[in-house]
C-alpha cells in the first residue's frame, strides 16, 4: 500500500509540473503575440518570422530576436528587437513573458511615456535597452523596482523631467546612459561611477560628472545681494534718524534763545531777587 501511495503522489506531482509549465510556456506565447498585435512591423521583420501556427514544443525560441531559456521550451529568456523600424508604444502584454530577464527594443520608433508600472511589466529584467527611440515625458519612479537591473539605456530620445534620484538605490547598475534628451535637474549620486558622456547632450542637467549646477551660487549671490541691499537701507534709515535728532534739538535750542535773547535773563532776575533783604 506504500509502495502504491508513493507511486501515485510522484504521479500527481509529475501532472502538476507538466500543468504548470504548460501555462507558463502559453503565457509566453500569448507575451510574444501581444508584443506582434501592439507594434506596427513596417519591415515585416516579425511577420516573416513569428509563425505561431506551429505548436511544437520550443517554437517560439526560433523567432527572431527571441532567445528561451531552452532550446526545446516555450519559456522566452531575453526578447532582442533592435533596429527593425517598429512602431508603436511600449508593449504592455510583455508582462505575461514572466521569466524574462533582457529587453532591447532600441533604435526603432517607438513613443509614448515609459509605462509608469514598468517594474510590474518587466520585474526580473538584468538588461533593459530602449535607446534610440522617440519615447517622451518623465523617467518612471518606478523604474529603481527593477532592482536586478544591471544595464539600462535610455539615451536619445525625448525623455523630460529630472533624473529620480529613487534610481541610485539600483545598486546592481552598472552601466547607465540618458544622454541626448530633454532632461533638467542635478544629477543624484549615484553608487557606480558613470561618465560625463552617459549625461550629455541634456540642456539643463548639471552637477557630477557634468558642469557644477548654477542655482545654489545663483541662489547665493542673490542672497549676498538682497542681504547688503537690506543692510543699506537700515544703515541709511539709521543716519537719517540721527541726522533728524540732531536737526530738531538744533531748532528747539534756536527758539529758546528765540524766547530769551539775553541769555537766562529771569534766571538772572531770580537771583538779583534773593538778594533784597526785608526791612
């Protein structure tokens, strides 16, 4: 009866992974016809290519720029769609590619806001590449979830705002690029050291490794400024008030001797006065 027992729970367990793997590999399959419905292929690079009418185990991995996990296995690794003049916004239905872990959709012409949700998208990404595109508005906050990300570009594109400083808590980075956007602001601190060329091409960014940003000194002089101009006028209003003293105590002693221009004459009176005696 053991030996039964025992025979059947390594069935059941045997079932349930086979179960469990089938979803996940649809999941991939759907993830795949998603990102092919969402994406205008001007080219027909996935068109060509992305044949979902075969139903065989590990299909999908002969796509182009689809790599698997393993050869024979529907479960999509890294998805690699550089350079293939697609069009259209970020791809949501990527979220059902669950075990993925590299994104490139660079120099194509996608646009749009980077989903402001992305580490929901992409949770376990280690590379995430969308350069050369025309995506617009803010760098997602959202973004320092992707905490296993070792590499991210986002260099030439129309990207504004300023740099979330959230994104130097990514403390697996190691290779980092925004340059030629729109981008303003300080540039935070981050844990690996990047270079000025990572930066560049951004009109109103500043500080490390690019030029020391103006509005602290700015920011300084105007209070050097406004501090002097405030010590001006208090110094200035204190000399007019002693001027005024002075002035008016010079008036009242004019008018005194206005009154009495012999000089303390009843003082004088006063005196000649005590000096008559009674008889």
């Amino acid at each position: 009866m053991k030996a039964e027992f025992a025979v059947l729970v390594s069935v059941f367990l045997w079932l349930l992974l086979c179960c469990s793997l089938s979803y996940a590999s649809q999941d991939d399959i759907n993830c795949l016809k998603s990102i092919k419905d969402s994406l205008e292929d001007t080219f027909n690079y996935l068109n060509s290519s992305w044949n979902f009418d075969n139903t065989t185990e590990g299909f999908i991995c002969r796509f182009a720029g689809v790599e698997c996990w393993h050869p024979d296995e529907n479960r999509v690794l890294n998805i690699r769609l550089s350079d293939m003049e697609l069009k259209g916004e970020f791809p949501p239905g990527i979220v059902k590619c669950s075990s993925l872990t590299g994104l490139d959709l660079s120099s194509n012409k996608l646009y749009g806001s980077i989903p402001s949700n992305i580490s929901k998208l992409i949770p376990f990404v280690t590379s995430l590449d969308l350069s050369s595109n025309n995506f617009s508005g803010n760098i997602p906050t959202n973004l320092a979830n992707c905490s296993f990300l070792n590499i991210l570009k986002l260099d030439h594109n129309k990207l504004t705002g300023q740099i979330p400083a959230e994104l130097t808590f990514l403390s697996r980075l190691k290779t980092f690029s925004i340059a030629n956007n729109l981008l303003t602001g300080q540039i935070p601190n981050f844990q690996a050291p990047f270079s000025a060329d990572n930066f560049a091409n951004n009109p109103g960014l500043c500080g490390n490794p690019l030029d020391p940003c103006q509005s602290t000194s700015k920011g300084t002089k105007t209070g050097v400024f406004a501090g002097a101009a405030v010590g001006g006028v208090t110094v200035a209003a204190i000399g007019v008030g002693i001027g005024l003293f002075f002035y008016f105590r010079k008036v009242s002693v004019m008018r005194k001797k206005d009154d009495d221009p012999e000089g303390n004459k009843w003082t004088k009176s006063l005196k000649g006065a005590k000096g008559i005696k009674a008889s």
